[in-house]
C-alpha cells in the first residue's frame, strides 16, 4: 500500500503553520543552528526583515493617511502583527512568546518613529536573508537531521513555516540554549 493510500496523512499534509509541534521544530533547528554565533546573526537578521517589513507597512500607511500621528502609526503596526501572534499563541513557549509580543512592540514603536525609507526597506529584505545564507558558510557545525526530512519536506510550506515561527525559535534558543539530549547521557 502506497504511503497516499495508507491511511496516514503525507508528511506535506502534516506541515502546517497554524498548528506546529514547537519542540520538534526547535530540534530541527539545532541541527543546523547549535552554534550560538550564527543564532546571533540570524537574530539579527530577522530583526532586520521584520523592521524592512514594518517600515515598509508604515510608507504605505502614511501615504494613505498622511495625517497618523507616530503613537497612532505605531498602534496600527502593532495591529498587523496580530494575527501572526495568534499564530504564535497556540504554539509556541511562554516565553518565546512574550518576547514576540515585546518584539512586535518594539518594532512597530521604530517603524513609526525612525522608519527606513521605503527604497531602502525594500532593498534590504534580500539583504538580511543573504546574511542568514553566509552565517552557514562561517558556522559549519550540523547534526544529523535525517528523522526530520519525512515529516518537514523541502518546499514552500516549509518556507512558510519557518518564516513565520523563526523569530520565537531564535528566541527560545536564547533563554533555553541547546537543549538537545546529549548521546550517552
């Protein structure tokens, strides 16, 4: 009986980004990313495309209401956030949690006082992810992830997933560090 026809939900079925084992996914993401110094710079890096993102909102917003003050600009940029933080609220730990919602804040506060301007903002998302593509060339280190490749195949719905749960996993790494069980414990 074929793996379509067996009754089981193929793995691209299983993927999802509304509904995610966290653990699972934070394992995932040790097997490349276990060295703290490319978890720095991809932190910095998807701080950097979320800022673009956020600056990239509050152009467009100001030039269709011209007369939004910065506090009301940073409301409605927090607002946008929002549905990805219900996302992140079924599925995520507390604390990776909290620090989206702070993130979120934080961000959406810059964007609306100190935003890049739209040319830039849009010219540095590629920018920000090259940066992430480098950190692998400079932090080598893997570990085997082949019990990952059936239940998250390469694709869109993994971009997808990755692109929305990367921030609370880079943050969860920074308060709960590498918590892959070591062989021979």
């Amino acid at each position: 009986m074929s793996a379509e026809n067996s009754g089981q939900p193929s793995a691209t079925a299983r993927l999802s980004i509304l509904s995610i084992d966290f653990d699972e996914v934070y394992q995932r993401h040790l097997g490349r990313h276990s060295q703290f110094g490319i978890n720095v710079l991809h932190l910095i890096a998807v701080y950097g495309v979320y800022f673009s993102i956020f600056s990239v909102a509050r152009s467009a917003v100001a030039a269709a209401l011209p007369q939004m003050t910065w506090s009301e600009l940073t409301v409605l940029l927090c607002g946008l956030a929002v549905p990805w933080l219900a996302v992140l609220m079924w599925n995520v730990r507390t604390g990776a949690l909290l620090l989206s919602v702070l993130s979120a804040i934080l961000l959406s506060l810059a964007a609306a006082v100190w935003p890049m301007p739209f040319w830039l903002a849009i010219v540095s998302l590629p920018a920000w992810h090259q940066l992430q593509q480098l950190s692998h060339r400079w932090y080598t280190e893997h570990r085997d992830m082949s019990r990952f490749a059936a239940g998250y195949p390469k694709g869109a719905r993994l971009v997808i997933m990755l692109a929305v749960f990367e921030l609370p996993i880079l943050l969860h790494y920074f308060l709960a560090g590498d918590c892959e069980p070591q062989s021979g414990s």
